[in-house]
C-alpha cells in the first residue's frame, strides 16, 4: 500500500487493520460454528444452530459497533497529530473534500485487508477444531459447509464499518485552514458554541430521559415482565446513546476527578495535564475501553442479579439447582462472547495512547531538555496511562452494573421480594486485573520508545 497523503504511512493505520482483523475473526468463528451445530441439528431434527445463528448475528453487529467506536478514534487519534501537514496541503491548493475522501478511502482498503485476514483466520480455526471433534468422536461425521455466504456479507459490513468510521473520524479535516499551517499548532479547531449547546441538550435528555425509562422498566417488571424488560432496554439504549452523545462533556470529568489522586510531584502535574489538555482526544482515547467494559459488567451483573433472584424462590430444591446451571452456563458463553469487544476495545486504547505518545516527542524533548529524567518520562505516561484507563474501567463498571441490576429486575421482578444488585465479583476482579496489565501494556511500550530519543533529536521532529 503506497503512502496515504493525509494518514502518512500505512503503519499509522495499523489499529484500523487490527480491529477489522479481529471483528473478522470473531464473525468468522460465530458464522462457521453457527454453520456447523446447524449441520449437526438438521440431522438430529433440532433448530439449536438456527437460535445460534441469530445469537451470532446480535454479537457481530455489537462487535462492529464498538470496533466502529475505536477505528473513529484511531483516524482522529492519527488526523490530529498531522494537522499542520493537513494544513500545509491545503496551502498548496488540496480541498478538504479530496483530503477526507483520502482518509476514507485508505481506511477502507486497511479495513477491507484486515477484515479478510481475520475471516480466514476464524474460518480456519473452527475447521481445525472441528476435524479433531469428528476425529474424537464428538461430532458426526456429516457434510460440512466449508464456507458460508453470511461471511460475505461479515466482509461488506466490516468494511463499511471501517469506511463510515474513516468519514466520522476525518472530521478535523474540515476544520483545518491553510493558515494553520504557518502555526505550528496541532490542536483541533473548538466545536461552535452552539454546536456544543445543542449536543450538550441531546445528551443531558437521552441520559436522564433513559435512566427514568430503566427505572421504570424495573418498577413494571414487578407486574408485566415482558413489558418491562423491553422498557428497559429502550432506557438503557436510550441512556447508552446519552452518554456516547454527551462523552466529550462526561468523560474529561471522570478523568479529572480520578487524576486528582495521581500526587503532585512533576511527573503526575504533567501527567494530569496531558490527560485533561485536550477533551476531544482524552474521550476518543477511553471511549471504546467504557463500551466495553460497561457491555461485559451488564452481562455478568446481570446474570448475577438473576441467580441471586432464583435462589430466593420458593421452590423444589431440584428445580433451584437446574435454573442455576442453566444460568450458570449463560453466563459463561455470554460472557465468553462478548468479552471479544473488549478486547478489540483495549486494543484500541492501546494503539491511540502509542499514537497520542509518538505524536507528541517534541513536547517530550523539551521536558528532557528542562531537566526530566529517563525514569519521569516513564512516570509521567504511565500516570496518564492510568488516569485514562481506571476512569473507563470504573465508569464502564457503574454503567454495567446499574444496566445489567436493572434488566435483571424488570424480567423477573415479580416473584422476587425487592430489588436484588447483581455484583459479580470474580468479574469485577478479572476486569480490575485486566485494567492493570491494559496500563503496563499502554504505557511501556511508548515510554520506551520516547525515552530512547535524545532530546535535541526530538526537538527537530516536525509532528
């Protein structure tokens, strides 16, 4: 792939291919054992592969979106650190149209390459597992699909995932006049006041207007579960997208008041300003990582709250011990399914904070140069590293468990006395751990590769 004019090389678009890369894989694996258990079922005259398969349709899309959410991040995360060169093209005649229809296009073929790797990867590990099955005896030996027209259409959509996302994450371009490029400055453009007014409004209604919804599917559950447990999927959809809309105002905050806590030697000063300079990349930065965490936290706590709720029921011992397997065993493949999009979520935490250190080497010269050692350097991103990422997990993790209490209370509400808090704490545990090997993995790497550049060499870099 030749040099992108606008992206630089295609190593900077190397998260949009790894993300892509994954959804493929992920569709892959849930299409083809659709496939296969469909296989297996025709024969014993069951329908469980048809009810997989539309399970594994619910999960891709849910993966698209938050690999859109992070791909988004990712162009704006490489547009902004290429501002002046965006600029400087544009004060050579370059229209801004062209130069966004540039961005789409060269996320479109990284997206489209990633997305066919990942479909031959999944497809093939599920045909390596499903021969050492026949081989075993698991499985019959029947005619398997090798390929399946569904994936065809996992391609389109991964593709045009990564395209829409490319437009979306591209807006800067738009924003950048010629005249910045004589400047310097590598800053987006403020949003219009009124911009902001309005998708502050937007926000604060889908947000308070959603969880009234919620609560209120939680209060019908007691009488009508089916109604309510639909209302509250309209609340909590309608309060997820509050937030999403609203996570420029929402998120700088909860960074704010987790970086307080970081101390006041230099490395944590700067640490925190870097973390909170600029709004617009702190939330691109965390928002996919929320999304993730917050999916996997409203499965697990509710599924928690639902096995607290059965085995306060009075019924036959037996009867108690069958529903908590089964919902034992929910869990765990729900779970297992969706953890996928926080991984592709921590992926792009990862790339973006790499990206957001490697844009900024001439700020990190300067500090060498002033006096900071090799050891503050390091410091200094991890702290930044943990501010951002211990902000989306704990607010992930609120969201998770007020969504998944609330889901769980509205469909079996009725013959449960009270409201019963799903909190699963082996899960809550895993994501802590989780976010402590996501710092160590988003901090070292760039820190590493920051301190390797001696400070008047990272002065000369032009970002």
């Amino acid at each position: 792939m030749r040099r992108n004019l606008v992206l630089g090389s295609p190593r900077e678009l190397g998260t949009v291919g790894l993300v892509a890369g994954l959804c493929g894989a992920y569709a892959a694996t849930l299409v083809m054992t659709s496939s296969v258990l469909m296989t297996v079922s025709e024969e014993s005259g069951g329908s469980v592969g048809l009810l997989l398969g539309i399970v594994a349709g619910v999960f891709i899309l849910i993966a698209l979106y938050v690999g859109a959410i992070v791909i988004v991040g990712a162009v704006d995360t490489v547009v902004s650190g290429r501002l002046r060169h965006i600029a400087l093209l544009r004060l050579l005649g370059s229209r801004g149209r062209d130069l966004r229809s540039s961005v789409m296009r060269g996320t479109a073929t990284v997206g489209a390459g990633g997305a066919f790797a990942g479909l031959l990867v999944g497809t093939g590990l599920v045909h390596v597992v499903r021969a050492v099955l026949v081989a075993r005896g698991t499985l019959p030996d029947a005619a398997y699909a090798w390929f399946s027209g569904q994936l065809l259409m996992a391609f389109t959509a991964i593709t045009a995932s990564a395209t829409v996302a490319g437009w979306f994450g591209s807006r800067g371009v738009l924003r950048v006049s010629p005249a910045a490029a004589l400047t310097g400055t590598a800053a987006h453009t403020p949003a219009p006041r009124r911009a902001s007014v309005v998708r502050a409004l937007i926000a604060g209604t889908g947000i308070v207007g959603g969880l009234l919804v919620l609560a209120l599917g939680a209060v019908l559950g007691e009488s009508s579960p089916g109604a309510g447990f639909l209302l509250a999927f309209v609340g909590a959809a309608g309060s997820g997208t509050g937030f999403l809309v609203g996570a420029r105002f929402v998120i700088p905050w909860v960074v704010a008041t987790l970086s307080r806590t970081l101390g006041t030697d230099p490395s944590s000063l700067v640490a925190r300003r870097n973390a909170l300079l600029d709004p617009l990349r702190t939330t691109r930065s965390t928002m996919g990582l929320v999304i993730g965490v917050a999916l996997v936290t409203t499965f697990a706590s509710g599924m928690s709250a639902l096995q607290a709720s059965v085995a306060s029921w009075e019924v036959d011992p037996s009867q108690r011990a069958e529903a908590e397997q089964v919902l034992a065993v929910t869990a765990t493949i729900l779970i297992c399914i969706i953890v996928i999009s926080s991984v592709i979520a921590a992926v792009g935490f990862v790339s973006t904070m790499s990206l957001s250190v490697i844009q900024r080497h001439r700020e990190i010269g300067l500090l060498r140069s002033l006096g900071f050692t090799r050891r503050q350097v390091r410091t200094m991103i991890t702290k930044e590293s943990v501010a951002l990422s211990a902000s989306a997990v704990l607010f992930g993790i609120v969201l998770g468990l007020v969504y998944g209490s609330a889901g769980a209370q509205a469909l079996i509400g009725a013959p449960t006395e009270g409201f019963v808090w799903g909190m699963p704490f082996a899960v809550l545990l895993v994501i802590a751990a989780a976010g402590v090997v996501l710092v160590l993995v988003a901090s070292q790497g760039p820190a590493r590769r920051a301190v390797a550049v001696a400070p008047v060499e990272a002065l000369r870099i032009d970002t």
